[in-house]
C-alpha cells in the first residue's frame, strides 16, 4: 500500500519532521494563502488520485483555521482523494459541551458535525472529555485518542527529583492520578470554582508536609493561565520551591505564558500539540502509532 500522503495547515515543523520521518508518510504540498481582502486561496500541488491523504492542523485559534480546513478537505476529496483524515493534536471547542445559560450554542457538538461531515477519520491528543465521556457521543467517525499521560510522566522522572502533582480540578483527577502512578510520585486535586472567563478560584489545601517536593501543576489546556495563577499564589505564599507548570496543549491566550513565569512559576513545559517555546515533549512517535492503528497500512 502506498504511504499517506500528509498535508499541513499552519507551522507545525517539530510534528512533521517526526512524522515525516516514517516510510509510512509522505509530504503533501499545497499552497494556502489570504487575497487581499481576506479570503483564503487553496490549491493542492500533488496528485492525490486514489490516495489516502490526511492533514496535520492543530485547532488552537480555530476561527481562523476551520474554512481553510474545510476547503483544503473538499478540495483533496474532489481531486479524487480515495480518504481524507485530520490529525489535530489539539482539538478545539471541547469545553462548551453543555447549555450553561438559555440560548447558548453548544459548540463542542456543533464544531464535531462540521468536521465529522468533513472528514474520514480524526486523530486527536486528549480532547478536553468532561461531561462526554467519549469523543464518540459527538464525532461519528473512526479516532484515535493519544494520551500524553506516559510522556508527562517520562518527562517528569527525567528533569525534576521529589516532584508533587498538583491538579486544579475535578477534571483532571483522570489523568493526573495516571501521570502521577507512572511518574511515582504523590498527587493533590484542588477544586475549582469558574465563575468567568478569566474568574477562577482554587480551593488552598495544607501542602506543608510537601514542603521539600517541587510543585508540578498539571493542566490538559493552559489557555489565560488564570486556574494556574491562582494556584501559583497559594504555593508561593507556603514556601513551597517555586513551581513548574505543564499543559499537554499550552494555548497562552493574552501572555499567559509570561504571566505565569512572572507569578513564580519556575519553568513552563508543554506537549508540542500547539508549537511553543516551551514545547519540550514531542508527540510525533505516538501520532504515529496511532496513525498505524488506525489505518494500517
Ligand atoms: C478546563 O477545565 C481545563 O481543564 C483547564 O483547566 C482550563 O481550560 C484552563 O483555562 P485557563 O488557563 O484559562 O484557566
């Protein structure tokens, strides 16, 4: 069988020069640009007849990525693609899964039907699963879930002696514990009340029998930073080391990143599912497998 022919919207060179790496993969080439006026220019440059193709599109920001997306897909499909499938290491619109206030849009289910129309088949990074308890109550096609649980935990034995998990929610108990279990190391869940946007506030447990551990702050998604700052002022205020923040998917919204740093946060350490100074572990080797298992070529 042929390999996948691989297109990309949007910088993702870490991702794809891992993922290029593999016989199994071949580089597609299109040219995506805005006119003048906004609007987006697509041509594919290969001849995709008969070919499984995919396209590599992390959907942080996704208002400015879902058309180019959408044309890009039907574009391929109408020059005869045999399959289309998306690898979006973030998936965006996860966290609006219900009606908090008359008349909203529920946009996790509404963003899942456009791509699901869209696409053959998705492979995603932990999507944000709260009130859903699989991706399969919104998306109708073939996925795959990559868990970066096992590769926190690497990362978390290889750089930091003594480390304690810190988990702002009930959210991410799931996989704190997960990380936690395989890194060795104890684990705390706070509980979080958001009362807005940007209004976040932790619960401020005893954390002094910690004393000699160094702080890591586990997230899924670190986006105003506001559930991490909030937790950050309660370790500096107890003397803890200063602290270490992870998100599998860093999204940084209005300078998070340099907010955390200023509130004392030590260091700042991400997947690369959205291209980032602090992208420090690679997600390439288990897209890939997923990729395998899900189409084997
Ligand atoms: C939501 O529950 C997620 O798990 C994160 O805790 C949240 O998205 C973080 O957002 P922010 O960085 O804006 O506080």
């Amino acid at each position: 069988m042929s390999a996948l022919l691989l297109f990309t919207l949007g910088d993702h060179p870490a991702l794809l020069a891992g993922l290029r790496a593999y016989a199994a993969v071949e580089s597609g080439r299109c040219e995506i640009r805005r006119f003048p006026d906004d609007e987006s220019y697509v041509r594919v440059l290969d001849d995709c007849r008969g070919r499984r193709t995919a396209i590599l599109c992390s959907l942080n920001q996704p208002d400015d990525r879902i058309l180019q997306l959408v044309f890009l897909a039907a574009t391929l499909r109408e020059l005869g693609a045999q399959s289309v499938g998306l690898i979006a290491p973030y998936l965006a619109y996860m966290r609006q899964d219900k009606r908090f206030h008359e008349g909203e849009a529920i946009t996790s289910r509404l963003f899942a039907a456009q791509l699901s129309a869209q696409f053959d088949w998705l492979i995603t990074v932990d999507p944000h699963l709260h009130r859903y308890r699989s991706l399969s109550e919104i998306y109708s096609i073939p996925h795959r879930l990559v868990h970066a649980a096992p590769l926190l935990s690497t990362w978390i034995q290889q750089h930091v002696e003594r480390p304690l998990l810190i988990g702002p929610d009930s959210e991410s108990a799931q996989w704190v514990e997960a990380v936690a279990h395989s890194a060795q190391a104890p684990f705390i869940v706070l509980d979080k009340i958001r009362s807005g946007d940007r209004d976040v506030m932790v619960s401020t447990p005893d954390v002094t029998r910690w004393s000699t551990h160094t702080p890591i702050l586990v997230d899924d998604i670190i986006s105003t930073g506001h559930t991490m700052l909030q937790t950050i002022a309660h370790l500096c205020g107890v003397g803890l080391p200063a602290p270490i923040c992870i998100g599998v998917h860093g999204l940084f919204a209005e300078q998070a990143d340099a907010r955390l740093i200023a509130a004392g946060a030590a260091r700042i350490v991400t997947t690369n599912s959205v291209p980032h100074a602090s992208n420090a572990i690679d997600l390439s080797a288990a897209l890939m497998a997923a990729l395998v298992d899900l189409e084997p070529g």
